[in-house]
C-alpha cells in the first residue's frame, strides 16, 4: 500500500532564476565618521518588480546619512536595479552591516531575499602608522629669555600696525580713470551661460559621462542658492531637497530638483551608465527650471512638461 510522499523542501527565494542580490562598500575601511558608500543592487527578471528596504535613521552601528534609488538598468535577460546608501560609523572596529531584505516581484508570487553579510573596518584618526591609538605627551613649558626689549618691541608692533591700516586704505581707494568693478551676473544669466559652456564640451562621452553629471549637478545648486535662497553649500541632495520644501516652494519645481539631483548622483555615486541623450536631456530639464524660475516669468505661467532632448 503506497505510504503519501512528503512534501518538496522549499526552494530558496535567493536562488530563484535570474535573481541575484549583491552588497558593495566603498571604501571597504575607513575613520570614524567619514561617510561610507553602500550600494545594493538586485537583478531580477525584467518583468519583475524590486524594492528595497528603507534601513531608518541608523543601520546596525551605522548612521545613515543619505539614501536614494537611482533606478534600473537592463542587461537583457535581467534587469539590474540599485540602491546607494551614504553611511558613517562613529566607533572603531570591524563594524557588522546587517542584512537587509529585497522583495522580488508583488503579491503572492514575491520573494524576500536577503542581503549578504557584510563588515565596514573602523579605525581612530588618533591611529597611527603601529596601529595603536597614542597621544603625544605634552611639551614642557617655554621659558623666555630673559633681557628682551619688551618696550621696543612693543612701539614696533604699534608701528606696522598703523602702516598695515595705511596700506589698506590706499587699497581701497580706486584710482581715477580706473574701470569700474564687473558686476555679477545674475543668477538666471549666470546659470544658462554656465549650461551652454557645458553643452558645448566634448563632456558627454562615457568616459567623461561623471564630469559632466557633476558640474551640472553644482551649477543647479549654485543656481538654487542665489536665485532662491535655498541652502546648497555642504548640503546632500537630499538636504537640498528638504530646503526646498521648507522654503514652500511649487510642487513642480521641488519635483524637478529632487530628480535633477537623483539622476546626477546616480552617475556620481552608483556609476549608472547614462547616454548620451539622456545626459543632454538632464541638462534640458535643468535649463527649463532656470528659464521657468526667473525673475521675469509671469507670476500665472503654468509649467509644461520638461522638454525631450535628443
């Protein structure tokens, strides 16, 4: 009398065809708080969908400073997608990353796979080239000579300071017939001059693809900071992003930075391989903004859609 078979193991999510999920940090070592670049990346079949985990304010011992998703990129029989996350760790020793799940596909037919172990090595700027952390002892206090001229020197100092101040105002003073200082452009003049110098160096090939992401990346954060008073200096696109919205500005436009910005650290960052149409289409969408924000444009104007360069 045949006995019922037990039922199949279940497989593996991880090892599902066409499913593959990596972790990579860079630098694999660094200082106590210097920021880390940890970038997902899952491949999975092209009609599939994936989504990352959103790891919080902290990540284990790690303290995210900036997350976002650049997106996708097809490799044909799979499609690689990829999340970079910028970290710090703020104590020494090898710090464990802990793992993160990546769903696979949507309803009932998705799976859950994790990410691989992972460790960032944490050393003290106080390390030295031995490895231990030492401070130098303290230098024994200086005695001054004794028979210094302290009057002297004194109406000495109070002399080059008042030939210091002297030479300072004849500085100042412009001589007649001088031309007079160029004033700055404005901010809108400044920002398209700077697009069109941009657009018209051989910036926009694979090898120079990321040159060409960065300095379009500064010339929108510049734009931003002198036309709308966002705050961009030493700021993270998100930090850009969240200025943005603090500040109330158009819906459209926040929209537009934060893809602006995302699109520039995709390549910046995660390495995305743009093309050549897409890069010039970035610099039309950056364009666009400035033309749209400035001072003359009317106040009832509505925005079109971004235009679709070629």
């Amino acid at each position: 009398m045949p006995t019922d078979a037990p039922p199949p193991p279940a497989a593996d999510p991880s090892a599902a065809p066409g499913t593959e999920v990596r972790l990579q940090v860079e630098p694999p070592s660094a200082t106590v708080g210097d920021p880390v670049t940890v970038v997902l990346s899952a491949d999975a079949p092209p009609f599939e969908a994936v989504t990352f985990p959103d790891p919080g304010a902290t990540w284990g011992k790690l303290t995210v400073l900036e997350r976002f998703h650049p997106g996708a990129q097809d490799l044909g029989a799979v499609r690689r997608h990829s999340a970079t996350y910028r970290v710090a760790a703020f104590e020494t020793g090898e710090i464990e990353i802990p793992p993160l799940e990546v769903t696979i596909g949507e309803g009932e037919g998705a799976r859950v796979v994790a990410t691989p172990a992972a460790s960032l090595s944490v050393r003290s700027v106080l390390q030295g080239s031995t490895g231990a952390e030492t401070i130098a002892d303290l230098k024994p206090p200086w005695s001054l000579p004794a028979g210094i001229p302290w009057g002297a020197i004194a109406v000495a100092a109070v002399a080059l300071a008042a030939l210091a101040w002297g030479v300072a105002r004849l500085l100042r003073r412009r001589p007649a017939g001088a031309p007079p200082p160029i004033p700055e452009l404005p901010a809108d003049e400044e920002a398209l001059a700077a697009l069109d110098l941009l657009q018209a160096r051989a910036l926009i090939t694979s090898e120079e693809m990321r040159a060409f992401h960065v300095q379009l990346a500064e010339i929108v954060k510049r734009y931003l900071s002198r036309r709308l008073g966002i705050p961009t200096l030493e700021r993270t696109s998100l930090e850009v992003v969240e200025g943005a919205r603090a500040r109330r500005q158009e819906a459209w436009l926040v929209e537009r930075i934060e893809g602006l910005l995302r699109d520039c650290d995709a390549v910046k960052f995660a390495r995305d391989r743009r093309d050549e149409p897409a890069a010039r289409a970035s610099a039309g969408c950056a364009r666009d903004l400035v033309v749209r924000t400035r001072p003359d444009r009317p106040a009832d104007a509505a925005p079109a859609a971004a235009p679709a360069e070629g």
